[in-house]
C-alpha cells in the first residue's frame, strides 16, 4: 500500500533531509587519501545525532555502521571499517539516512577521492544525470514505470548496466515503504502517480555486467567482474506540478 503523506509529514522529511545533505558536506571534506571509512561513519553519526535526528540505518536488519559507504566495485551497503583505507583514485559512495521525528530522508552520492580516472568522472557523472531523467517524468498521473524506463535508456545508452537486484523504495515513517522502484522498466507500467508520495529514486549504476554478489559480511554488495560502480539517490515528494527534493540544505 502506498502511503501518501500530509504536508505535516512531508516538512518532518525535509527536516530529516537537511541533515542528511549536511552529513554529505561534512563528510566530502574528508575525503583524502589515508582516511578510513570508519572514521567518515563516525563524522557522519555526530552530525546526525548533534542536529536531533537518528541514523536510519543503525542497527536496520542488523546493520552495523551509521552510514553505507562503498568504494569503487563495491555497489551498496558497504560496512564502515578501519580496514577499508580510502586512496586516491577511488570513488566512494555514502548512502546516508537521517530519522527525524519519526521521518526518514535518504540519499546518496559518489565522490571521487584525489585525482580519478576520466572513466570513473564519467560513470559518476551519468549515474547523477539518469537521477535527474528519472525525476523529469514526475507529476501527477504519471506511472512508476515511467522513472524506471527513463533511468534504463540513459544509463544504457552511456553503455552501462543496471543491476536489477536492488531498487529505491517509498519512504516516510519507514526506510522502506511501497512503492519498489526498480531502475529499469517499462514506460505507462506500475502505480500511478499521487501528489504526496515520497519516493527514494536510486539509480546503482555498474560500468560492466549487471551481475553482483555479497559478501560473508551479509551485507556489502560487489560486482561480480570487478568493474567500476556508482550510486546517486535524493528522496523525492510528488507535487501539483512535479516533484521537490527533500533531501538538500533547507534555504535559510
Ligand atoms: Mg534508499
């Protein structure tokens, strides 16, 4: 059942969303060569916690970090470790939730760490702009599938593959609410479109085979050829005349 969300709610999700964005300027500036992912998930962990929300993801399924954080051919749900050492050349993902009041933001960005290859800039870059083509077919009426269509035809047309084990999701009280939203599909398929809903739009993009695995840790996530990924998320609201990020910095 999809739940659409009162205005109420949906200002509790933007609370929620600025501190996932402040997460995402803070922990940027750590980025270097040398730093260990743990301690980027324990920056990540103060900032949420100072501004009054909780880190969604902690202890979610057992999940043992504040924030997932995923190098190079790792796709998702990376585990913050002090044996994962970030170099430069690497690009890194932090998947971040805040829970605020009872309300959930969610995102995610790839960053690169020092210096990286012209073909990593590039993965990075189209994973992002596939996000946005997503969001263009948003607006009342609209089917699902019509985000899920435009998503597929980008990354592809770049060359790249979509994964198909892993979607976004509705969003709200919970992490995870309906609607799934896969990153490939069919244009006019799926749920219609209401003012009100709250969508995490994600596209995981892999520069070689869609194929992944996961590792005895239960939880990250590799590509099975080895080969560069990426991931772009923002939670969304459906408006009267399209769509509203929630997760970005609040204008002051
Ligand atoms: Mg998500």
């Amino acid at each position: 059942m999809i739940i659409v969300k009162s205005s109420r709610e949906i200002e509790l999700m933007k609370e929620a969303g600025n501190v996932v964005a402040l997460v995402f300027e803070e922990c940027r500036k750590m980025l270097k060569s040398g730093v260990t992912t743990l301690e980027i998930d324990q920056k990540a962990e103060e900032v949420i916690r100072s501004h009054g929300c909780i880190p969604t993801f902690k202890g979610y399924g057992g999940f043992p970090g504040s924030i997932c954080i995923s190098v190079n051919d790792t796709l998702i749900h990376g585990i913050p470790s002090n044996k994962i050492v970030l170099k430069d050349g690497d690009i890194v993902s932090l998947d971040v939730g805040a829970t605020y009041q009872g309300y959930c933001g969610d995102a995610c960005r790839t960053y690169p760490v020092g210096q990286v290859t012209e073909k990593a800039s590039r993965l990075m870059k189209v994973t992002e702009e596939s996000f946005y083509e997503g969001c263009k077919q948003i607006h009342p009426g609209a089917h699902l599938g019509d985000i899920s269509h435009a998503i597929q035809e980008y990354n592809e047309s770049h060359g790249y593959s979509l994964p198909r084990d892993y979607t976004g999701h509705g969003i709200g009280q919970h992490l995870h609410e309906d609607p799934s939203i896969p990153n490939v599909g069919k244009a006019g398929t799926g749920p219609i479109l209401q003012v009100g809903m709250c969508l995490a739009i994600e596209p995981m993009v892999a520069e070689g085979k869609p194929f992944t695995r996961v590792l005895n840790d239960e939880w990250t996530v590799k590509m099975k050829d080895g080969k560069l990924s990426s991931h772009y998320e923002n939670t969304v609201v459906v408006t009267e005349t399209g769509y509203e990020i929630l997760t970005k910095l609040k204008e002051k």
